[in-house]
C-alpha cells in the first residue's frame, strides 16, 4: 500500500514489541568506536571521506539498541563540483542484531532527502517512508528477520569465518526487498591506514525482488582479530567504482 499526503498527521504510536528472550549477542565492538574511512572513486585517488560511529547502547522500543551512525562527505574539491552529504543511523537490537529502525537522509546540491524504516521484526512488517517537499509512505511484508544496510555490516563483523562459509539473510533498503548471500573467501592482507593487516575477504551476492543480481565487484575484507573490523569495502556501481578504505580506528 502506497500513499502521498502533504499533511503530516501523526497515528497513535503502537506498543513497543516485548523484548527478545535470550541473552544479548556478543559483539566485536563497543560504543564509542569510531572507523574513519578514505573514500576512493574512479580516477580520484581520495575523493571523500567517511565515518561509521558506533554512538551508544540505549534503552529502545521496549529492549536495548546499539546506535549506529555512517556519514559521508567529499573531499573539499569535489564539494565545490557537487555538493553531497550522506547520514545513514540504525537502532539495532542488542539480542538478535536486527534493526528496529533505519533511517538515511541525503543533501545534493541543496536538494534533501529523508528515507526512514521502522521494522515490527516479531510481525514481519516494515513501514518505509520518504519525506522530500511531499511524504509517500509504504508497508511492507517482511519474509522473516531483515536487516537494513548498517545493521548488516554489524552482523557481518559477527560471522564464524571459515573459507568457504556461507550466510544468506533479507535486507530493506528504500521501501525494496534483496536476498543477500555472502560467502567467505580465503584470507587475504589489506593494506591500509593501520598498516597491513590479515583480513576475511567476505564476497556478498545480492538479489532483487525479481531474483537478478544487483551490483558488481561487490567485497568487503574483515580483520583477522578480535576487533573484526572492516577494512575495506568496494563496489562497481554505474557511475563509477568506490572503495573505502580504512585510515582510522578508535
């Protein structure tokens, strides 16, 4: 179900969803941690920046949340091209690791844009809405637990990584749903701002609703220790190829 609607009338909230049963997931990570990232793409050898921040673990929708937030911006050339900035933050649950809510907001040469995902995990539900100079609004139906973008990378850093294993789990992104599959490839070392580094090669496969493949030279490598972190992270999308790198990690 579809709708756009210039009034922004406000529902009765829904009771929060009981907590999941079970004790918390154990997680490479902490709050507080920060990971900067040099954003390469096509013939610019650093074209931006980005940054995933894991703020806090708080209290949400009646159980515990880690908060996540990604930012993006370009280099100080580049934004005088085009001007862009990107933030992406989930709430994701501390027993299962699935988001609760996702939400990403763009500004593009003065254009916004905010896309927001709240997820009723236990119900296999989702409402997706979009917010610009209009507001459409969406419900979804969910084939089982989902995650969003952060909350997938998070989990990632969670796998039991052997070569030749294999995960496959639902994402929601945009109000569209994708199957994805990752399969963990042989140990490789990274490069990178911390110097060179053993590292998980983690090739994703992901499919439309539709089953056709999207995107190409999809990988992201994870360090071998016990901070599991991402170290890089590349694509090949139409406009160009990106990869990010790791400079930092507090």
């Amino acid at each position: 179900m579809v709708r756009s609607d210039r009034r922004r009338s406000r529902a009765p909230a829904a009771p929060a969803p009981a907590r999941p049963t079970g004790p918390e997931k154990v997680v490479p990570f902490r709050p507080g941690e920060t990971l900067t990232y040099d954003v390469s793409w096509s013939d610019y050898l650093t074209a931006g920046s980005a940054t995933l921040t894991v703020r806090d673990k708080r209290p949400s929708f009646g159980s515990t949340a880690w908060y996540l937030i990604a930012e993006g911006r370009p280099t100080t050339l580049l934004s005088k091209l085009y001007a862009v900035y990107y933030k992406a933050d989930s709430l994701v649950d501390a027993y299962t690791l699935f988001p609760q809510r996702g939400s990403v907001f763009s500004q593009e040469n003065g254009r916004q844009r905010m896309k927001e995902t709240r997820f009723d995990q236990p119900k296999r539900t989702a409402t997706f809405q979009m917010r610009t100079s209009t507001t459409m609004q969406q419900d979804q139906a969910l084939p089982g637990p989902t995650h969003d973008g952060l909350s997938a990378l998070t989990a990632m850093r969670t796998l039991a990584f052997a070569p030749g294993a294999s995960s496959s789990f639902a994402v929601s992104d945009s109000g569209y749903l994708y199957r994805v599959t990752l399969s963990v490839a042989a140990k490789e070392t990274i490069k990178t701002g911390l110097g060179s580094v053993t590292a998980w090669k983690v090739v994703p496969a992901i499919r439309d609703g539709k089953g056709q493949t999207v995107g190409r030279g999809l990988a992201v490598w994870i360090s071998d220790d016990t901070r599991r972190l991402p170290l890089r992270i590349q694509a090949q999308l139409p406009v160009g190829s990106f990869v990010l790198t790791l400079r930092e990690a507090r």
